[in-house]
C-alpha cells in the first residue's frame, strides 16, 4: 500500500508552536492578478501544490513569463488584455475549482476557442453555474452534458455589462463574474450571498472601480471597467483551512497547547472559529494586524475540557465551508446532539464530503441521523477507539484524507487511511507538521 498510511496510535499531549503553508485561495488570486497587472509581480511563502502548479501552468500557456523558486514566485505582467490566445490552448485544472472557475472570468475576450479540462472529481463538479452568467457577458461555452467538464470557452471583442444574482454563498462564481466585468464596457451589478471576500479585498487594495456594499445577507457589487493593474507584491499568510485540522486536534486531546502563526483570519474565513468557541474550545487571537486588506493574527488553542454540542446557525456557513469535516470530529466528542443544516453546497466540493463526513462518523461509532442537505450528530464525550478503519475510494479528496488522519490521532483505533497524495492538491506539509508535532 505505497500511496496509504496506517496510524494506529493517538497523540501524546503536547505544547507547540507552528507555522503551516500559504493560503491557497490568496495564493491563487495572487497569481491572476499578477498575470494581469502592468509589471513585474512577487511573493514570498506561496503555497506549492498541485492547485498552485497548475495555475502558474495555465497563465504560462497564455503568454505570462513566471519564475518560481522553492515557495518565493516573480511573474511578469501583461496588462489585462496581455494574454496571447492561440489556437488549441488546453488548460488542465486537475483538481482545482478555484483555478478552473476563476479563470473563465479571464477569457471571456478570448478570440480562440480555450478547453478546459481536469481530473475525474473536477469532472463531476458543476460548472453550469459558472457558464451561465458568464455567456451574458458574450462568452460561448460548450460543456460536456451541458454541465461537466471538459469545457470550451470562446470569448468575444464586445462583451457587455451584467446584472447577476448569485445565491449559493459560491466565492468562485463570483469572483469569476468579477474579472469577466472587468473587462467590459460599462457597469456591472452583483448582488452575491455572503461567501469569501479575497477578490473584493485584492481589488479595493489595488485600487480598482469596484464598490462593495454589504448587508447583513447579501453584498452588493458595483464593476467598472478596469484599464490597468499596479503590480502586487505579496507575503502570503498562512491558510486558515490548513489549521483548523490542527486546532481541532490540539482541542480533541487531553492537556494539549497549540500556537499557530500568521494565519489568515479573513471574517469571510473564520467560521470555524466562531463555530468551535460556541462549542467550548478556547481559542485566542494574538498579534492581529491588517495586511493588504487581510486580517492576519496567530492563533492560540488549548484541550476543551469540556465540549458542548451545537445546533449551528446557517448563516455560518459559507465561513465554514472547507472545515465542515473536521468539525464533525468536535461534534463526536461533545455533549449532546449538534444539528448542522443547509449543506448542500458540502457535495459540490472535491468529493460529495457530507456523505463522506457522516460515513467516517459512522464508521467510529457515532449516531447519525444524516440527509442531502443536513446531519444530526449524537455526541459521545467517552468516545474510544479499539476497532480498525479502512477509508478509501473518497475520489481522493484531500479533506477526506486529513480528516481521517486526525480522528486516528484523536480517538485511537487503527485506521488504514488510503490515497495520501491527495494532500499534494493543497496541503503536501501536512504529514510533515504531524511529525513534528508527534516529535
């Protein structure tokens, strides 16, 4: 089993301190905007992985000089309308949403036809959700039964401005929709659902004609033509996603202290913080500071001595929605039945994770009333484990992966944990901090 792990021994209580890779939402958005602007671009603590790689990929093929050594990246700007589209362009997302999402809204004026392709879970996501509010720009696309990739994009020379509704808290869709009006003639409006803001923030710290109006539901977004991009340069902060497996383990153990550095704390972002405190986990941030728009802080947590169940507040959500896994783990040790609810956007990820959340629940034990969109969870605080755990065939979902990994470390038992390279779309570091923090 070559491309499997066995762990069949829990953590021993710990006190550490550690830093864990660069945001891959900003570090993606980074590199767009890069390949955009009117100059030479650079980072440092990039993150490396896969999503990453094959982003760099694609703005190369477009024409975009890119240097890139160890986690530091130089790109070399073209200006917005700098892409060289020529004819048979292929660009392979692999697993990335973000990427093969994004940057459609960057070849609405493609004068060649650009195919999109990726790996076999990419394949099954829905990209009809992002093609149709595209094609009122102009665009042309052509998706494999009307929904799937791979995909065609053909751009057009006279796009016009939209109005667009987008209602399922997607950052993706809209900051798609966001670069595509960029490039037009005129006004474009978008009132969006709460979701990530990095798009928005990037582009008020660039200075850019776009007006953001928040409420307490919704964000109203005004687009205007954008002519030109200062070069950014940019120290990506710590992912906040990459820590909450961390933050969660350190809070599942007895006697255990946790302090992770320089972490994107971005409120679009921190849902999983608000969600655990609820739950009785103490958590602290420290050395907060803003950086290009970004709130940044270490975090600071220590073992619950007691966790509470929770019956969540949706409006939580789209601030949770990549940790909604680890999260079940806290909700198996608390007290009580935690109610989680309007999840469905969960089954539009890298696997359909809610039915994978509730199959590792059950498979350590743990009752579960779950449905396509909701999951009941009946809390054990007296949960041990002495059983083996086979997990695989999860379309090798990275937070799938990690997440088994810390319920061995959590609860015990010995679980045969396949597909490890999964991490390397997101997270490669992963098992290495586990050394560490096992060390």
């Amino acid at each position: 089993m070559p491309n499997s792990i066995i762990v069949n021994k829990k953590v021993r209580p710990f006190i550490k301190k550690i830093s864990v890779s660069g945001d891959k939402s900003l570090s993606i958005r980074w590199i767009l905007f890069s390949s955009l602007s009117n100059g030479i671009c650079k980072s440092k603590n990039l993150l490396i992985s896969e999503d990453i790689i094959a982003t760099i990929q694609a703005i190369k093929k477009l024409g975009i000089k890119v240097i890139l050594k160890k986690n530091s990246c130089v790109i070399f700007g073209k200006g917005i309308n700098g892409f060289k589209y020529k004819k048979n362009i292929i660009i392979n997302g692999q697993n990335s949403g973000t990427l093969s999402r994004l940057i459609l809204g960057l070849l609405v004026n493609s004068n060649e036809k650009i195919k999109i392709i990726g790996d076999r879970s990419l394949s099954r996501r829905d990209f009809r959700r992002i093609s149709d509010p595209l094609s009122k720009f102009g665009a042309k696309f052509k998706l494999k039964k009307e929904k799937y990739l791979p995909l065609t994009i053909k751009g057009t020379s006279k796009l016009v401005p939209i109005k667009y509704y987008e209602n399922k808290g997607s950052a993706q869709c809209k900051s798609a929709v966001i670069f595509a009006a960029m490039r037009t003639d005129g006004t474009s409006y978008i009132r969006a659902k709460k979701s990530r803001n990095h798009t928005e923030l990037l582009c008020k710290h660039l200075k850019l004609p776009i007006v953001v109006k928040t409420n307490k539901n919704y964000d109203l977004i005004k687009v205007k033509k954008v002519k030109q991009i200062k070069p950014i340069n940019y120290n990506i902060p710590s992912d906040i996603s990459s820590a909450a497996f961390f933050i969660v383990l350190t809070s599942l153990l007895e006697k255990s202290e946790l302090t992770i550095k320089n972490v994107n704390v971005n409120p679009s972002r921190t849902g999983i913080l608000t969600i655990l405190k609820k739950m009785g986990i103490p958590i602290r941030l420290k050395n907060c500071k803003t950086y290009k728009g970004e709130k940044i802080s270490d975090i600071k947590v220590k073992s619950a001595k007691f966790i509470k169940s929770i019956k969540c507040n949706p409006n939580i959500n789209s601030g949770a929605i990549d940790e909604f896994l680890i999260i079940f783990l806290v909700a198996a040790k608390a007290k009580g039945v935690s109610f989680f609810k309007n999840l469905a956007e969960l089954n539009q990820k890298e696997s359909p994770r809610l039915k994978w959340g509730n199959y590792i629940l059950k498979q350590m034990g743990i009752k579960t009333i779950c449905t396509k969109d909701s999951i009941k969870i009946f809390g054990n605080p007296d949960l041990k484990l002495n059983k083996k755990i086979i997990i695989r065939n999860f379309m090798k979902d990275h937070r799938v992966f990690m997440t088994s990994v810390i319920a061995a470390l959590s609860f015990g038992g010995s679980w045969e944990i396949h597909d490890k390279d999964s991490i390397k779309t997101s997270f490669p570091d992963f098992l290495k901090i586990i050394k560490q923090i096992r060390s």
